[in-house]
C-alpha cells in the first residue's frame, strides 16, 4: 500500500506506475465527486478526465507531504464549477434509475416497512437535490459530504461568505419542503412530534 | 414557519451557533415544541445529507483509466523530446564560445588600426582603450 507521498514522489520522477497509483486510488472518488456536483454520467466523466488531465501538467509543483485528495477535491470543485457557470441556465438533471448503488446493509436493517421507507426518503431526498440549482447542490455536498466549514466552501467555490450561507440555508429549506411536501399526500407527517420531541432529545 | 429565523436553527443543528446565540436559542427550545420540531426536521436531513449512497461506478471509467494512463506516457515522451532539444543550446553556445578563440585579439587588431581609428575606438570602447594604448 503506498502512501500519497510515495505516489506523488513516483509521478514527480516520471514514473508511470505512480499515476497508474494515483487513478487507482482516487478516479473513482473524482468520479463521484463530481457526479454529485453535476448530476450526469457523462458530464461527471468528462469532468474527470480534465481533472486528471490538470493533475498530469501539474503534478510535478505538488508539494511533497501534503495529502492528495484536498487538492484533488479543489481541482474537481473548479472543473466541475467552470462547467456549471459555463452551461449558464441550462436546467439541472435528474439522476437515471440505478444510477445509486443500494445502500449498504446496515443502514436498511429492520423490519421491510421500515426499510422501504428509508428507502423512499433517500430517493426522494436525491431526486429533490437533482432539483436544486447547481451551486446550491455544490455547498451542500460540500457542506455535509466533504464536511469543510462555511469559509472553507467560500475559498473553493470562490464565493464570498454570506453567498454561501444563504446558499446553504435556501438549499436546506428547500430539501426540507420537497421532503414534507412528498411525504405530505401519503398521510405521513414531516416529524411526528412525538418523534420531533425524541429527535430532540 | 418557526418562531425563530430558520437560518439559526439550521447553525444550531449543525453546532457553529457561538455560545451566547446558542444559551439563548437553547432557553427558546424549551419552551417551544413548534422550533423544537423544526430543529429534529433538520437533524433528521442534515443526518440523510451525510449518509447519502454513493453513486454507482460506470464501466467506462476503466476506459478513462487507459485513457489517462496513455495521456501521460505521451506527456512524458514530449517532455523528454524537449529536453533533449532544449540540451542542444548549450552545445551550440558553446561552439561558438569555441570558435571566438579563434578570432583576433583585440590588441592585434589594434595594431592594424591608424592612431585616429585608436583614438575613436578607445572613445567608444573605453574596455578596449589599455590595449589600444599599448600601440
């Protein structure tokens, strides 16, 4: 197992073998990455590729010691921002149908009505993230995925403070209503009091 | 709609409320079953946010792996190219040093020249004026 520092040394001395590494490790990462960002298979790839392809022109200023995927992450977040700012209003895309792996099985013990609904608010939940606007989708992944703080986000996406903020808040809201509202016609409550009150607690 | 601005409970879920906001938000919390549901509404998402699946790993991403991997043997070919073109300048500059040896001294050229041609060289050449001189 190598660590990032022996892939960076590999590739800063030209050795193919250290790239062949560092895909290994990390496209499938940059791939998901960017898929969430994006919402589309071949969006998400081709914005992989760029990103490795600024990697390759690149890696040879790395510097040695620091960890890969920050950077990665930040190339990603730039490649995948320029394509969004890029298509302008192009409107956001759902995800296809078996687009998400099924969840682990620990996450979907318990009895099958129980199961079913987890099941029913995780897609529900991606399906209103496929609808928020791009930039909004982009500080909540950032936010709860990649767990960076509120200045952090402003730093990668190049956003003053408050824009993100109100990004996040409104993008939350608006997860929250999709949510209630879906829920709402199967006579199912948003959070029950009785749960809201253990939720609390 | 809460009794307290949204955008407060979402930091107090996520716990960067400072500590005066959040003694003060806390004491509301307790009386107040409406924001109470609305901060449970919001741990329950931000917890889905966290734990949401991955999505699924498509076949052509082995294909961008040989893609990449080709990218960068050519980069390194290229790169190597113009090292080796970039090797030839000094070769050549050298040479040339090599051949100014060959050329004539100064001195001797100064010897050819008559005392005005000495005297408007050393003007414009003052380096070459203590050769000059000896002639």
């Amino acid at each position: 197992m190598h660590t990032d520092d022996e892939i960076i040394r590999l590739c800063q001395q030209g050795r193919s073998e250290g790239f062949a590494l560092l895909l290994d490790r990390y496209q499938v990462r940059v791939y998901r990455r960017a898929y969430t960002f994006l919402r589309d298979r071949e969006d998400a790839l081709d914005a992989a590729q760029e990103v490795f392809m600024r990697v390759l022109q690149a890696i040879r200023h790395f510097e040695r010691g620091r960890a890969i995927w920050p950077w990665l992450r930040q190339v990603t977040t730039n490649t995948c921002l320029n394509r969004i700012r890029a298509a302008g209003s192009r409107p956001a895309t759902v995800p296809l149908d078996g687009e998400w792996e099924h969840l682990e099985a620990t996450t979907l013990e318990g009895d099958p009505e129980h199961r079913a609904m987890v099941a029913w608010d995780r897609e529900r939940l991606e399906l209103a993230l496929g609808e928020l606007p791009p930039e909004y989708r982009m500080v909540i992944v950032l936010r709860h995925q990649e767990e960076m703080s509120y200045e952090e986000i402003a730093q990668a996406m190049r956003l003053p403070l408050g824009t993100v903020k109100t990004y996040l808040f409104r993008a939350r809201r608006a997860l929250r209503a999709a949510m209630e509202g879906a829920r709402a016609p199967s006579g199912r409550h948003a959070v029950a009091p009785s749960q809201a009150e253990e939720v609390w607690q | 709609m809460s009794c307290v601005d949204d955008a407060l409970l979402q930091m107090y879920v996520e716990g960067v409320l400072d500590a005066a906001d959040e003694e003060i938000l806390r004491a509301h919390l307790a009386r107040c079953p409406r924001c109470r549901q609305h901060v449970a509404a919001y741990k329950e998402l931000m917890w889905d946010l966290e734990h949401l699946p991955e999505p699924a790993v498509p076949k052509e991403l082995d294909q961008l792996h040989e893609t990449l991997l080709r990218a960068w043997n050519e980069q390194r070919r290229e790169s190597s190219r113009s090292r080796r073109a970039r090797g030839l300048i000094p070769a050549w500059a050298g040479y040339s040093v090599g051949w100014a040896r060959y050329a004539m001294p100064l001195d001797l050229v100064g010897g050819l020249l008559s005392r005005a041609g000495k005297q408007v060289l050393a003007s414009r050449l003052p380096l070459a004026r203590r050769f000059l001189k000896k002639g």
